[in-house]
C-alpha cells in the first residue's frame, strides 16, 4: 500500500537526533552513563533496533539521570522521543511539554514538542511551538528542521488532516451512526422510488 503523501507515522520521529545541545551538551555528556549513550546512539541510526526490554532500560536510565540533573532540559527531550518510539504517547507528550515548561527558550524542546503535536494531529497547538522553535534557531540546521516542520504542518492543515481535540470522541461516534442511518433512509427512499 503506498502511503499518502502527507501520512506520518507516530513513531519513528524521522529527525531524532539532536542538532544542538548548545552549552548544555557538556553536560548531557556528563550526566549519560556510558552505555545509555550506546543505546541512544543505535535508536538513533534505527529507532527499530532496541528490543522492548532495551527501551524499557533507556526510560529508566533516563529518568535516573533527570533526577540528578533536572536543570539539563535536553534529557527531557531525549526522554520524550524514546517514550514516542516505545508507543507512550502520553508520557511522551507530558515528558515534552515539562521540558518546556521547565526552559521554554530550548529550540529542541519546543521542535520536539511541535512534532509530536504534529504527529497527534493537535496542529494548532504544533504550528505554535513550531514557530517558537524556529524563532529560536541559532543555526541554519535548526532553521531548516523547522522550517520543513512548518512546511508539514501547512500541509496536514490545507488538505484537513487534523484532529479536532474539542469533540468529544463519543459525541463523534454517535454523529458517525447518525449519518450512516440517514444514508440508509435515502437509499431505500430511491429504491421504493423506483418501484
């Protein structure tokens, strides 16, 4: 089957690795375990390759390194994109918007956040943090990430691939069967019409 054009997969986020760790990236360094980075290093050459019990060990590594150095918003970051590639989309999205809340000036932070907003089809909420990223761009990297994110995102909007987070989903279900049974209606209607 042959994806759409403007289809993204939740998971793997297409631009994991981090561009810039700016002045914070010595101590990312420093605050990763050895063999945390190794797992970081092949998730990020192909974000398939962990087994389920290797990316269960990395969130908790992770999660470990975030207590002792809570100010390092990047662990955050990098916690958020292995908790999207382990399908925990929640986590993932509280992990992001904490790692915002907490520097809301870390282009990657607010990029990551975009994306998996963008992912989840939230695009309002994915245009503004994208924009905030791109006002944050300190290099033509992190320029050009944003600006192909913004580029997706007009695109989910123009052709209508967005989530309406305002609708209630049962509310939605209900409308659905609603205008199934009017369809139904109308078709016997042109059949009894006819005879």
């Amino acid at each position: 089957m042959k994806k759409n054009q403007t289809e993204i997969e939740l998971s793997p986020m297409p631009e994991m690795v981090p561009t810039d760790l700016s002045s914070s990236g010595m101590a990312v360094a420093r605050a990763l375990p050895e063999h945390t980075q190794l797992h970081l290093g092949r998730m990020f050459r192909d974000p398939y390759i962990l087994t389920k019990d290797e990316r269960n060990q990395l969130i908790d590594d992770l999660q470990v390194c975030i207590s002792a150095a809570p100010e390092v918003v990047e662990l955050r970051v990098l916690l958020g994109m292995v908790e999207s590639v382990d399908f925990r989309v929640q986590h993932a999205l509280e992990t992001l918007r904490e790692a915002v809340r907490v520097d809301s000036e870390n282009f990657l932070a607010q990029l990551k956040l975009g994306e998996l907003l963008m992912r989840l089809r939230i695009c309002d909420q994915a245009v503004e943090h994208t924009q905030i990223a791109a006002r944050l761009a300190t290099n033509p990297v992190q320029s050009e990430l944003a600006r192909r994110q913004a580029a997706t995102l007009r695109t989910l909007m123009r052709e209508g691939i967005e989530r309406d987070v305002s609708i209630n989903p049962v509310r939605m279900i209900k409308k659905m069967v609603r205008q199934l049974g009017g369809k139904k209606q109308s078709s016997e209607v042109a059949i009894i019409g006819q005879g």
